[in-house]
C-alpha cells in the first residue's frame, strides 16, 4: 500500500486529505484488491469445503453416514 504523506504546506486534516487523494486512486485501489483476490477465493473454496465435508460426516456417529 502506498504511505501517505503529509504535505508540508496544508497541516490538519486538511493536508490528510489532499494526500490521501493523490496516493489513493484506482490504481492503487485495483493493487489491493488483486492481492486480496486470493485470500477471498481460499475462504469461499474452504468454507464450500467445511460445509461439504459437514453434511457428509454428520451421522458417522450413529451409523448414519451420507456417502
């Protein structure tokens, strides 16, 4: 992620914002999302996973398994 910084001339919020929006756009926003892009495929795989691997071994217990 790009670091802020604050510009020497505008002080407060306002110097926070005008820095923000020259280091924030959308390239840097499609940046972070691209590399988020995998940790969001790997929990939908394993949560479809879990819940798969659940329904299937939930009567092993009694006998009742749904193989």
């Amino acid at each position: 992620m790009y670091s802020a910084q604050i510009l020497a001339d505008g002080s407060g919020m306002a110097g926070w914002i005008a820095s923000f929006q020259t280091a924030w756009n959308t390239g840097a926003m499609w940046n972070e999302l691209t590399a988020a892009g995998a940790l969001i495929g790997l929990v939908v795989v394993f949560s479809f996973g879990y819940r798969i691997i659940r329904k299937l071994v939930k009567g092993v217990s009694k006998g009742k398994a749904n193989i």
